[in-house]
C-alpha cells in the first residue's frame, strides 16, 4: 500500500504541473528559512517519496524522476523509496541540476519554489538550464501543496521569551550592534531569516520545529535600531508584546512578503546561506537594491558571552548525569539480551526527562547497535531496529535542549559479556588520541577549523585509515545544535566553515570516529569551548585552547593502555577526575558506585 500511495502522489503531482504548464519540479528539504530541520508542514520530499533523512532533494519530470541524497543516506533511501518510481542519485557525483540539464529538452520548463531555494541554486540551476535550451521557472505556489490533501498546518504554539538571565544581553543592545553594522556598510535593512538568527537577535524562542527551539518568523532590521518582526499573530503574547517594547513594531507571518515592497529604494542586506530566492527576487522586484551579506548576527550568535558560557555548563552538568545514569543502565541490561535500539534511546530519553528542564532532545538520537555503527548518520526506527547484541560495540549520539544550553555527546561502548577484540581496541584507542589532541590543541589567533582537523586524524592516519565525517560543528545556546559559521573538517573546496577563524566564545564538538562497515562504528564527543589562554614566554599575539565542556566517563574497556603516551594518559585521568568531582555530588547508589569504577585512573 506504501508503494502505491507514493506512486499516485507522484501520479498527483505529474498531472499538475502539466496543468501548470511544466516540464518537471524540483523538491527540495526546506522551508522558507533554510532550516536544518523543518517542520511537519515542510516535509515535502518526504510526502512525496517516503524518505526520512534530514538532507536530500528530488526532481521530478513527466516521464521520469530521481531522489539525490549523499553517502549518509545510502543504505536508508533504498529502503524507504521506491526504486521504480525514482532513480537513485548520489551527491556530490550529480545534483538536481546537472541531471536535469542532461534529461531536459529543449523548451522545457522546469518549476521550483523560489521560497525553498537559494539565489545562489536558482542561478546556478537556471545558467545550466539555459545552457541546454530550458528554463527555470519559479512558481507563485508550490504544486505540492495543491495535491497534499492532508497537509499538516504550520505549528501554532506560543514564541516564548529567552531572559536576559539566560541570554547575557539584552535584544536592544543586540538590535544596536546590528544597526552600527548596517551603518558601517551603509546600508538601510537587513532581512534576518533563519529562525535561529531571529530567536538570539530578539531574546525569543519557540516551539515550531523539532529540535529547535525556535518560532516561525522574519525580521526586517533598520539602521536606526528599530526593527519589524513578522510572525503570526496567533503566536503573539501580551509578555511578548511587553518584552519586545516600542523599537520593535510585530506584523503578520503572512504579510512578510508584501512588505518588503516597502524597502524600495533601499539598500538591503540578505543573506547568501539562509535568506531564500523569494526574498531577493521580491525585493528586486520592488526596485530595493539587494546586497549579498552574511547575517549580522551569525558571528555574536557564535561567540558565547559568559552568561551563555556557564548556561552551558550548567546544561552539561545535568545532561552528564542523565547519561552517565543510562551507560550504567546499559551496562547491566543490555548483556542479557532483549534490549534494542529504540528501547534504548526511550530509556535514555527517560533519563534526560528525570534531570532538568529538558523541553526536547536537540537532534534525533542515534542509536547503533553493531554493524549499525557503521553509519556516522544512523537514524533508528521500528523497520531498521535490531537488537543490541551482547559482545559487541554499541554507539549512542545524542543531546538535550535545556533552557539554559543545548548539548551533543556520543559515547562508544563494549556490551558485554566477553571482550573487545585487538582491532576493535586499537581503533577506539586511536580515535581516542585523536580527541584527546583536539582537546589540548593551544593555537594562535587566525587558526581556523581546517587546521585543527589533522590532529584529529593523525593517528588514525599512522593505521592507513580515516573518516569520512567532519571532525566539529558549532553549537548554539538553547538554539541549533549545528551552529555556524565554525567548523573542524577537511579543507575540500574551501568547505562551507573549515576556514572560519576559530574566536573565544566559540562552542565547537570534537567527534573523531572509525567505521568498519557491516561491523562496528566508533564515535567519541565532547563539546568544547574556545578561551584565550596565557603562555609564558610566548611570542606577541593571542593564543587560544579549549575547555571541555561534556562529562561523562569513556569505556576503559575498549582502550589499548599501551597506544597512549604517558601526556594522553593523563588526559585521560585528568578528565575522569573531573568527571567524577561534578557527577558525584548529583548521583547515588548503585549509578554513583559505577561512576567511581569507571573515573578510576587508567
């Protein structure tokens, strides 16, 4: 019945667009923000397709059409799409537009949603349509939604306020740092539409999209500190009118894109990354001229002040505890038998319920078990869970949102009874030295991520082996667990963050790993915070390391003792020690007697 339900949505959606007039529709996972995660409302590709990966696109032609994801979703698209309705694609070999200018005829129209894409993809797509005789056409609605009977509506709930308590500054000054910007630039506004760039500019958080907690809204900033935030009026409260005050005039979600005809004339600041073809073309169409900037909020956002430091500290505490808590459980259960990998992520889950204010996990927990931790983006659910073997590797990543913090930790674990193999031990050992540089990497002011990766690599390296991850994502303060403009990884193509300068403030993860396929998988990661460090006698100029941010113990029984030096050694039961002295004081019984076993020195 899935099949056939797909394929007469795919049915449905042929004969509009040959309404329309159209040749073929590119579907893309996006909202009107360029969100990460999307709401219910947004979740076209998988509507349409059955595929549940957070990163993928579609297109759709009369006689054919294909579904383009990369290496993470491999495995997973096969067994959610159907192979005989689309032709499986991989990125970064081929993308929409490359297969579109090979199957598009000359003449032919191809629709896209001009709120879902990019400037940068529209003109990229529409130079290479028009290079085999084709045109890319955007579309005043999207054709998708004209055939989802059931569409679900867009979330109503409540945009909340993010104290300055939590927040460490107020949205006034906030909204005055981006008018100096503006003025610096002479420039009139600035469109501000990622959603998680609208929560920290204006100290508000919502409840719209899983895992974010963010509210579905825009905001025009003008160069006199004023601003205009437009959101539906249904999420609108009298202590949100009071909080935003006089400077910040709140209009309707729906009236977003009328307005911009106002800044005619103007010289407007929008995002290349995250503000969508929709707003450029709207604004262009209004005779405002449009200028190509980064958010003037993405770099503050990224750089925590000290409130918003010990907010995370504080989150860490309480999530350590619910972790350490869930290890110890798996440890006593997971020998036996008969737990899997659902029934472990609601147990850990259960755990983060019982300790602070966890209002959702910050992403979808991934919990691998065997071969399954072979896949870095693993995404449990009831068709793919197995249960967790005994004598095997089982990896769980996973994070909470808290009020105060948003956390990201994966710990790799032996499920006993029995041992570890040498090669299992000299992997873990390995990526473990390849955390532990990260975490004691001192670096001078200009380093950026693309950097610090080799460190992360280097003794994985030595074995003729590697990963095919990035090695640290930024994170946010009660907001995106993948935060930019940061980032630890390979430096291919000038990669989106790799050559960001890494500045104090900064929260990034250390996450090097191993993956063995159809075997085992290793992760190991902590979130670290970037400080300024003092070296004696070093030369002129700032010097930067990390603090640690995440404390929970790491299995003792996957580590080779002989692979670490005597300084990594000490690292280790530096870290242990640490551990122990926060938990401890937060834990009893029998989890608290597990805690002491496993910060024992190595």
């Amino acid at each position: 019945m899935l099949m056939q339900t797909h394929e007469a949505r795919l049915a449905a959606l042929r004969e509009e667009l040959k309404r329309r007039g159209l040749d073929g529709f590119v579907v893309p996972i996006s909202d009107e923000h360029m969100s990460e995660y999307v709401g219910d409302y947004a979740q076209r590709l998988g509507w349409l397709t059955g595929f549940g990966g957070s990163a993928g696109s579609a297109a759709v032609m009369l006689d054919r059409a294909a579904i383009f994801v990369d290496g993470r979703y491999t495995v997973q698209v096969r067994e959610q799409v159907d192979g005989r309705l689309f032709e499986y694609q991989s990125v970064p070999a081929t993308s929409p537009a490359k297969w579109l200018a090979e199957n598009a005829g000359e003449g032919a129209k191809i629709g896209f949603d001009p709120w879902l894409h990019s400037r940068g993809w529209m003109q990229q797509t529409a130079k290479m349509m028009a290079e085999v005789g084709a045109e890319l056409v955007p579309v005043g609605s999207n054709p998708i939604d004209a055939v989802w009977q059931d569409r679900p509506e867009p979330s109503a709930a409540v945009a909340t306020i993010q104290n300055d308590e939590l927040a460490g500054r107020s949205h006034a000054e906030k909204r005055s740092e981006v008018a100096q910007w503006l003025k610096d630039r002479k420039l009139d506004a600035a469109v501000i539409s990622a959603l998680d760039s609208v929560a920290w500019l204006l100290n508000i958080r919502g409840a719209d999209v899983s895992h974010t907690p963010v509210a579905l809204s825009y905001v025009v900033a003008h160069e006199d500190g004023t601003a205009e935030l437009f959101i539906a009026s249904e999420k609108v409260t009298p202590e949100l009118r009071q909080h935003l005050g006089n400077a910040v005039t709140i209009r309707e979600r729906l009236d977003f894109e009328p307005a911009l005809a106002e800044l005619k004339g103007k010289r407007v600041a929008i995002d290349p990354d995250y503000a969508v073809a929709g707003i450029a073309l709207a604004l262009e169409g209004a005779g405002a001229a449009v200028v190509m900037q980064r958010d003037p909020t993405i770099l503050p956002k990224a750089r925590k002040n000290a409130i918003e430091a010990q907010g995370h500290r504080d989150a860490q505490a309480v999530d350590g505890v619910a972790v350490s808590k869930f290890l110890h459980w798996l440890g006593i259960e997971a020998p036996k038998g008969g737990i899997d990998e659902l029934a472990a992520a609601a147990k850990l889950l259960e755990f983060r319920q019982q300790h602070g204010d966890l209002r959702d996990t910050s992403f979808d927990t991934i919990s691998a078990a065997a071969g399954h931790a072979a896949l870095p983006h693993y995404k449990v659910d009831e068709d793919s869970n197995i249960p967790i073997p005994p004598g095997s590797i089982y990896l769980v990543d996973s994070g909470g949102q808290y009020p105060c913090g948003t956390t990201d930790i994966t710990r790799t674990v032996w499920i006993g009874p029995g041992e570890p193999t040498p090669e299992m031990k000299d992997r873990f050992t390995r990526v473990l030295k390849g955390h532990i540089a990260i975490a004691e990497a001192v670096f001078p002011e200009g380093t950026c991520g693309g950097q610090l990766d080799t460190l992360a690599r280097h003794a994985l390296w030595q074995a003729g082996t590697d990963y095919a991850h990035g090695t640290g994502h930024g994170v946010g303060s009660f907001l995106s667990v993948h935060e930019g403009p940061q980032r630890i990884g390979k430096v291919n193509g000038a990669q989106a963050g790799t050559l960001e300068t890494i500045l104090p403030g900064m929260i990034l993860s250390n996450e090097p790993g191993y993956y063995k396929a159809g075997a085992f998988g290793i992760r190991i990661e902590n979130l670290v915070l970037t400080e300024e460090r003092k070296i004696e006698g070093a030369d002129e100029g700032r010097w930067f390391g990390f603090e640690n941010l995440t404390w929970v113990p790491i299995d003792r029984t996957l580590i080779e003792p002989a692979l670490l030096t005597d300084s990594e050694r000490a690292w280790l039961d530096r870290y242990h020690t640490d551990t122990r002295a926060l938990l401890a004081p937060r834990m009893e019984g029998e989890a608290l007697a597990w805690l002491m076993e496993q910060t024992e020195p190595l």
